[in-house]
C-alpha cells in the first residue's frame, strides 16, 4: 500500500450520497435516532448521588480530550482504492455505522439540553453532546479524505427518530457507551502489540477516544443510581432485554464484517467474548445481573442469530417475489433466536455501594 497517496474528495457532493443513505437507513441492526420524554428526564434529581455527581461533571468540564481529536502528524493518508475491495466495502461501512451512533448521541444529548429545564441534566447532556459532536466530526473528516463523508444536516432532519423512555435511553445509552469503550481499547491494545495490521491511522486515536465513551456510561450509571427501582423489580427484566439485544446487535454486525477483522488480524469470535467480558464486567456497578457467557446455549443462541440475520440479509439482496416470501420467516427464526438467548438463565451480582470506576485495559 502507498501511505503516502491522498484520495481528494469530488468537489461535486451529492447531499444524499451513498454514505448518507446508509447512515439514514433504519433496520433492526443499524444505529438509531432516538427521542424521549423531556418532561420526566426533567424531575430526576441526582441528589442521592450528589457527590459523585459533582466530581464527574468536574471532569468532563476539564475536558480531558479537548485537543485530542485532531489530525497530527501520526495521521498517515491511506492509499484507499489499493485496499481489497471487501475490505474498502466493510471500512467503510464500520466508519459510517460507527458515526452514525456517535452522532445518534449528539443529536439525542443536544436535544436534552435544548428542551430541558433542570439545570444539573442539561449541563450533563450539553457536555456530552459536545463529545459526541467532536466523535462524529472527526470520523466524517476520515470520510471526507475519500469522497465519501456523510451528509449529517440531511441525516439529523430527514432520519426517522425512535421514541424511547428515559429508563430505556438510560439502559441502552450506558451499555451503547461501555461497549464501545471495550471496542476501541481492545482494538487499540491489539493493534499496540501488532502494528502491521493497523491499515487505518483512525485506529490510533481509540486509546483516548475509548475514555470519552467511559466517562459517559458512568454518568448514565450515575442516573440509574439515582433512583433504586430502575434497577430492581419488573425492571430487571428490561435490563436482561437490552443486554441480549445489545450484546447479540453486536455481534451479528461484527460477522458481518470478516474483511474489516481478518485485515486487522483479529478472530472475530476472539474480539467479541472479549468485548463482552470487559462490558460484562464494567456493567457489575449497576446492573442487578449479567449474561451467562460461559453458558454454551449462549454461543449456540448467538449462532442461530448470525445465521437468521444472515439469510435475512441474502432474501433482502435477493429481492422479488421469492426474496419477499423468505423474509418474514427468516424474521421469525431470528426472533426466536433472540428469545432463546433472552431465556437462558442470568448470573446475580451484588451491586456496590460507590459505583464510580475508571478506565484500567
């Protein structure tokens, strides 16, 4: 590869180009867009929390990454069309698909601010927005270098937004972010022991960028903290449903990308059991429970998922009246997969009393 080739964007963009429709596309596996009822996120109070509460937006005042997300010199420019077509394909469906949440949470964390009244929920979600905001630039900015950069005015206007309860935002949300810290650190760790696999500078940036995401899943611990029953009770059923649906999300679109990881020199099934272990582990601070992943029904249900979504995906391709007749019962197996894995039994844990972590991979 010739590191030293830049691939200049057309001057001619189209406003919905490729990449904008992929990032506006709304599926079961694609990042969303999300809303929530304002009035209710405005009676939380973090009172119960207070202390905690007050150190964290300290540190996210400092802005510990306020420079961080800016070209350097260690940003060499990848010579994108000597890349393997697959591997193209799937870079640069990890880019749009990974800048489309970090936008997802400015948008969503923006919105907090804008029409919330109680000042300590949107000091939080006008910092962590403006994270967000930094996230999604610098990954269009990566997209820009080839042409290709995603249309975010058409996005945040024409996306089609998912209305979600506070308590839903704040189970998904904190496991969205603490999942994402074990993405990037992983791959950062991996890449530090194997730097002939890093094929995108990107990659160099996770090291910091993972503590951003860090830090916010702890301030929606904190949230959850601040009212017992979110916790407990019927609720405990609600949190084992996004951490199946999340942690089985990830890993059918990570199959999906055999290139992207195989260029990297990872084994996909290696690089999720981590990823999984590390949020499994982190989310002990609040959640009641965690997944089984030693559980062989739990490998054998998330195969029987990947291979659902997999077929679901070649009838899509297919198209037709025979694609259109496979679909839904290929919807079905996967369905029926998922609640497989949502009935395999939990492990308990005792939630400590000071949740508060930092990052230690």
């Amino acid at each position: 590869m010739n590191v030293n080739t830049r691939i200049k964007s057309s001057p001619e963009r189209n406003p919905v180009n490729e990449t904008t429709k992929m990032a506006h596309e709304t599926t079961l596996l694609a990042p969303r867009f999300y809303t929530t009822d304002f009035d209710e996120l405005d009676r939380v109070s973090v009172e119960a929390v207070r202390s905690d509460w007050d150190n964290l937006i300290a540190e996210l005042k400092s802005d510990p990454n306020k420079k961080h997300f800016k070209k350097t010199k260690d940003w060499e420019e990848i010579d994108f069309e000597a890349l393997e077509p697959e591997l193209r394909k799937e870079l640069i469906d990890f880019l749009v698909s990974s800048l489309t949440a970090e936008f997802s949470g400015c948008v969503l964390y923006k919105e907090m601010k804008r029409r919330g009244k109680n000042p300590d929920i949107c000091e939080l979600f006008g910092l962590m927005s403006r994270d967000e905001a930094r996230h999604a630039g610098f990954i269009n900015d990566a997209l820009r270098e080839i042409g290709m950069d995603v249309n975010l005015g058409f996005l945040t206007r024409t996306k089609k937004y998912t209305f979600f309860k506070p308590k839903f935002i704040f189970y998904a949300t904190y496991l969205s972010e603490k999942i994402g810290y074990a993405r990037y650190i992983t791959i950062f760790r991996h890449l530090e022991k194997n730097p002939q696999s890093r094929f995108h500078p990107i990659f160099k940036w996770f090291e910091k960028w993972c503590n951003d995401e860090f830090r916010h899943g702890e301030a929606f611990a904190l949230l959850m903290k601040t009212d017992p029953k979110l916790t407990s009770g019927r609720n405990i059923w609600w949190i084992r449903f996004f951490l199946v649906a999340i942690y089985g999300t990830m890993v059918v679109r990570d199959h999906a990308r055999p290139a992207f990881h195989d260029a990297l020199g990872v084994d996909i099934d290696w690089y999720d059991k981590q990823v999984l272990r590390i949020t499994s582990e982190i989310s002990r601070q609040v959640f009641p429970i965690e997944i089984d992943l030693d559980n062989p029904k739990w490998d054998a249900g998330l195969k029987r998922l990947r291979r659902a979504f997999g077929r679901l995906d070649e009838a899509k391709q297919q198209g037709g009246l025979i694609g259109s007749l496979k679909r839904p019962y290929f919807g079905v197996a996967a369905g029926l997969a998922f609640v497989s894995l949502y009935l395999i039994p939990v492990k308990k844990n005792i939630v400590p009393d000071n949740s508060c972590l930092q990052p230690t991979y």
